[in-house]
C-alpha cells in the first residue's frame, strides 16, 4: 500500500480476500518452537495462490500479543468487509483504498444485519471501527481528527462507532443448548465408550472440569498430575501448537487462558477412564499429547468434534427409542436444539452452581479468573465433590455405566 492508498489491480473479481494463518517460529526460550498468527491474506482466484497481504499491519500493530482467536476474529471481518467492496466497487464508485468512506461501512454493517444476529454485526461494527481508526492514522484515507472520540466503558475505554445509524437486528432467543440434565451425564459417558473412545476421557474433563475443546486436544500427558488425598486431577493447561503441520488449523485448538485446572473425581470415574486411556492411546509422532487420532498423530478440535457428533446421534436415538415419555421428549428437544463439545463446560457450570460459596469460586473453577489465591480456593473443592457424589448417588437406580462396574472389580 503506496502513502496515496492505491493498490495495483487490488479491486478485481480475480481477488479475495481471507483470513490466512502463518507459522512463525521463536528463538526464544526453545529454538524450535512455533507460534501460529492470523494475519490478513490476498488470494488469485484464477491460479489458487494466496499471499499475506499489508493490511495484516492492522492485525498485527493491535493484536500481536493476543490469542490466534481473537486474531481471526478481526481478520475474517476485514477480510469480509474488503470482499464487500470488491463486489461493489462499481455501484459503490471505489478504485483504490483512499475512496473508502464511511458510508461504505454503513451500507456494509446494514446489509450485514439482514442475515447475522446482532451480537455478530456489532462484533464486524467494532473491527471496521478500529480499522478506519487505522486507515487514518496511516494517513491512507482522510477523516476529521474528531470523528474518533474515545468513551469510558464498563470494561474500560474504547472508540464510539463512527458509522451512520444501523438497522441491528432485532435480539432472537437463541436455540443452543448450554447444559446437559444431570442425570443424563452417566448414561452419555457409556454411550461414548461405546462408540467414541478416545474423547471419552476428554469428555468427561469437559464435564467434570469444564475444559473447552482446544484446551482438551493441547493437553499433554505429563502435564496431568493427580492428588492423593482426594483423587481429583490437576492439569496444565497451555497452548503447545501439537500440530503445526497443518497450514489451516483452526482457532479452536488453542487454549484460551494459560492456567491449572483442577478436574473433579467423582466416584472413580475420572481414575477408571485415565487408566483405560493411557493403556490404550499412545502418540506417534513425538508429541506426547493425551489425546491422538487413529494415525497416532496430536488430535485437533475438528476430529474431536467428529467423535462428539457420533456420540451426540447415539445419545439422542437412544433416549428416543428405549427412554421413557419423558426420556422422549429430551431427544426431541436436544435434536432440534443446537449443543456440541461446549455444553460440557456449560454442564460443569450447572453442576458447581448450587455449590460454590461465591461467584469467584465458579469463576476460578471455570478458569476465567481467580480473584484469590489457588490455595484458598482448592480448601472448597473437597466439600463441592462430595456434594456432586451425592447427587450422582441418588441417579444409579436410573442408569448406572459401564465405568463404575469397572472400576469396583478393580
């Protein structure tokens, strides 16, 4: 991009733009290891090639230091945006970047809003509101110096939106299923040794510890440690970038907060289905991760969500075929109803709600912050786990899995 904002041959239907992931490797502490960025890329149509293009400045000037989520996030909305403004550089009167206005943005966040809910068009609004911020001070496209104004939030300062008045949709109750009943919990946990083996042990973590799918596939066998006086697990949980063959691996196989996490057992169940993993599932390729696929290789999210589905079909046709009136009328919810790997996290909510102390007690059980220290917190997790036995105790007359069979002859 020249100081006049023009781009060769940039706004022709030969162009896309997309949202490309990079390896980069780091010479700092470990020579060998890699990092994967989310940077904005232009791609030929005509010859398939794709190359990173400038406007990855935007990206990386604001969010180096963030996760590979947050970079895609962006970098999908401005890949999309500028793909708009292909599309319609005739209609819109656009040559070079220098003629974009904010008109365009509007226009663009309008029509937007006919097809996405209204928490995605003001997630788009909030990334071309930092992107024109960009282009400005770039000097690439000219605004006045207050068209920016910075205002307090409650989560701190940000930039008001400089665009025209959008036509957000309408707000819709949303159709996803964020928890599973309770006493359902045993019954899918024999479902999938059944039919999907090596998630098993994953997906009781997601339940059992709220573990979200990335952070599941990142874990490394060393890096799971159990306690002796009360059996419950505490993992390590970081971003070990087990895949870095891959070119176009998704955001969702990073873990999104560094940190330990204590993952509960409950009635041996945990201690049965880690010996059982162990013994069965070994990496090839050097990793040392927990979970692999059937080459052997780390797994990635998008193979454990294979897995999940196949248990999910199982589930529901089983309550719809062998459960009671009530059991049949669950599947009929949960088939319409949209839930996959992350309703473990929200059952673990579920699950620790009637139980904690405080707010700040969930907070530090889900990860997403402690507020105290790790000693303070770990006094409560013995009283929550008998409290979460007893209520599995008063299920087993209703369905009462493999595993517990298991691990009494044991």
């Amino acid at each position: 991009m020249n100081p006049n904002g023009n781009v060769i041959n940039l706004f022709s239907e030969s162009f896309k733009f997309t949202a490309i992931p990079v390896w980069i490797e780091l010479y700092n502490e470990d020579p060998k290891s890699k990092r994967q960025y989310c940077m904005v890329g232009l791609k030929d149509v005509s010859r398939d090639i794709q190359v990173v293009h400038p406007l990855s400045e935007f990206i990386s000037s604001l969010w180096l230091g963030r996760s590979f989520n947050t970079q895609r996030k962006h970098a999908m909305n401005i890949a999309s945006f500028m793909n708009f403004i292909i599309a319609n550089r005739i209609s819109l009167n656009i040559n070079y970047f220098k003629d974009l206005n904010l008109e365009h943005g509007t226009i663009f966040l309008n029509i937007l809003s006919q097809n996405k809910d209204r928490k995605t068009v003001q997630l788009y609004e909030r990334t071309l509101t930092l992107f024109y911020k960009w282009l400005t001070d770039k000097e690439t496209i000219s605004l006045t110096p207050g068209t920016f104004i910075k205002v307090e939030g409650q989560y701190g300062s940000y930039y008001a939106s400089p665009f025209g008045t959008i036509n957000y949709p309408q707000y819709k109750p949303t159709n996803s299923e964020h928890m599973l009943p309770l006493k359902y919990i045993p019954l899918l946990l024999e479902i999938a040794i059944l039919v999907a083996r090596p998630i098993v042990l994953g997906l009781y973590m997601q339940i059992f510890g709220g573990l979200r799918v990335g952070e599941v596939v990142n874990l490394l066998k060393s890096a799971v440690r159990k306690s002796y006086s009360n059996g419950d697990f505490l993992v390590q949980l970081h971003s070990n970038n087990l895949r870095s063959d891959l070119k176009n691996s998704s955001g969702s196989n990073y873990v999104k907060k560094n940190r330990q996490q204590v993952i509960l057992q409950v009635n041996n169940w945990g201690t049965c289905l880690f010996n059982d993993h162990i013994s069965l599932y070994n990496t090839k390729d050097g990793s040392g991760a927990l979970f692999v696929n059937r080459d052997g290789n780390a797994m990635t999210a998008e193979c454990y969500r294979q897995y999940f589905t196949k248990i999910k079909k199982v589930f529901i046709n089983f309550l719809r075929e062998h459960g009671d009136p009530k059991d049949k009328l669950v599947a009929v919810h949960l088939n319409k109803g949209k839930w996959s790997t992350h309703i473990g996290r929200g059952t673990f909510t579920n699950i620790l709600a009637d139980e904690v102390e405080s707010v700040f007690d969930l907070a530090f059980m889900r990860g997403d912050k402690d507020p105290r220290s790790s000693l303070a917190y770990m006094s409560n997790t013995e009283r929550m786990r008998v409290k979460i036995e007893e209520k599995f105790e008063s299920m087993h007359g209703e369905y009462i899995p493999m595993l517990i069979d298991r691990s009494q002859k044991r």
